[in-house]
C-alpha cells in the first residue's frame, strides 16, 4: 500500500518545523517514525527534507506512506463481506451476526480480519488490520477500518474524544422507560476473561443513553447512543437495570428468543480521517430481529 498527501503551506504555518507541523495535524509519533526513514517520506518543493526543516507560506509538503505487510498470523480465508464504503484510507463494513472481528484460539480463520485479508490478498494490496470500533462476535452492523497507520491514529483519537457517533438497536425484556442514561462503571467479572459487570469500586466509566422505540408482547426495541466504548457496554448495562437483552447467552442465558444477542450497529457518523468530511451510513436492521421498527 503506497498512499501520497500534500500540503500547501499557509500564512498560520510559516515558519513552523515540519516536525511541529506534523504534530500540529494529528500524526503519531510512529508515523513520523515510519515517514523518517522511507527515503521519499517527506519531501518539500520537491526535495527531500529533515522533520527539522522550516516551512514557509506557499511551501508544498509531500508525504509518502508505504506500507508493503500485511497483519501477521492473520491468514486469508475468503468469506463473503458487505463493504458498505471504500477508498484509499478506510473501509466501512456491516458485519453479519457470528462473525468475530479478531482471530483468537478459538476462532483463527472465520473473522472480518481472515475475510479482509483475503479481499486484499486477491487484489494484491497486503494491508495491516486496523479496526477501529469493535464489534463483538454475534453483534452484527457497521465497523470502520483504517487501511494504513495514518488514517488509524486519526480516526484513533477522533474515538477516544468521542468525536465517532454510534447508535445502536437492541431488543430488552420488559417495558424500558421512555428514554434515559445509564452511568456506571464497568469491570471484568471475578474469575472470567470474558465476562463484565458493574463494578462501581474498580470499574471504568462506562455511559449508555437509551430510547425505547417500540414495545410489544412484554419487548422493548430500544437505540443505544454509546458515550464510552467499554467491551459488552450495552450488554452489562442493560442487565444492571433489570432489562437484559434477548438471546445473549453470557448475561441473559434463560431468554434464547433469537440465537445471538439482539444487538444491532446501524447508525455510525464520523469525520473522515483525511478529508474532515462528515460521513454518516446506515446498516439496515437484520432479519433475525423479532421486533423492527415501524
């Protein structure tokens, strides 16, 4: 993967290093790292230039980006995906329901990474995986991943200021309350790797807001608008207010209404990592949801 970027220096910019100008517009230190030492990473008016290199109004940078391996350990495997979006920096995905997004011991050839590299493998663009909001295995919907370490360290810090909107739909038991926010924090459950509980002693702060959307035959179809990204945030918090949702073995194990937790990522916006432009998409809600919204 060879990906070029330019920039046109401004009056707000003159007399600032390269590195300070890098810096100044979101790139890591390891990309800088990787920019430093490929020999036509950094080049200005055309010619090749030290990080400590002054810019000046009207000055052209050129950066360039190779990254020629692949994620090792993660073999390609084909498997059918629904890419939603693509371009040179990022890939938007509605991931179906069983499919993990890493490989793990138990699941080392049927995930979104196993797929997406056999999807490049065949076009012959080797590419590190970079998924950006996780999903777990039997939530299904919409995921962004980062094609190179540049696209990945924006979108990166965009995730940690909560500048990444995700809404989720979900099905409860009983009558949710009209609409409300869930703060409480949340830790790994005692003995278990996996498992998550409310821990309000050592747990991290974790906030969910939720609107009920639909009630019908003692079901809540509810939106989830995620503050926090704790792993199995929605699904821990809505056990704690006594409204767990359907089909999730690990925290509702009596209610197998559907065969997977009903558990849905169907709207995501964010700013694209390189252009800024706002980016909004919709992952219809899949089939196997017993209650769907009028």
């Amino acid at each position: 993967m060879k990906r070029n970027f330019s920039y046109t220096i401004t009056e707000a910019d003159d007399g600032i290093s390269i590195l300070s100008f890098l810096k100044k517009h979101g790139y890591s230190k390891n990309v800088i790292k990787e920019l430093k030492r490929t020999p036509a990473g950094i080049h200005r008016n055309g010619e090749w230039t030290y990080v400590t290199g002054k810019l000046h109004t009207g000055d052209l940078l050129e950066l360039c980006l190779i990254e020629d391996t692949g994620s090792e350990n993660i073999v390609p495997v084909f498997a059918p995906l629904n890419i939603l979006y693509e371009d040179e920096d990022i890939f938007v995905l509605n991931k179906a329901a069983g499919m993990p997004t890493h490989p793990s011991i138990s699941h080392y050839e049927n995930t979104l990474a196993n797929a997406l590299a056999a999807y490049n493998e065949k076009r012959n663009t080797p590419m590190v995986f970079r998924c950006i909001n996780r999903l777990d295995k039997d939530t299904s919907g919409l995921t962004i991943v980062a094609k190179h370490m540049i696209s990945s360290g924006h979108l990166g810090d965009d995730m940690k200021a909560r500048k990444i909107h995700r809404e989720y739909l979900g099905i409860a038991e009983g009558y949710v309350e009209d609409e409300g926010t869930i703060c409480a924090p949340i830790g790994r459950a005692d003995g278990s790797v996996i498992e998550r509980r409310v821990d309000f002693e050592n747990g991290e702060h974790a906030v969910t807001h939720f609107k009920r959307l639909k009630y019908e035959n003692g079901l809540s179809l509810v939106s989830f608008l995620l503050e926090t990204g704790r792993t199995h945030q929605i699904r821990v918090h809505m056990k704690h207010i006594n409204h767990p949702l359907i089909g999730d073995f690990l925290y509702n194990p009596d209610n197998q209404l559907m065969q997977r937790q009903a558990l849905h990522a169907w709207h995501l916006t964010f700013n694209h990592p390189i252009t800024g432009e706002e980016m909004s998409f919709e992952a219809p809600v899949p089939k196997d949801f017993i209650l769907l919204p009028d």
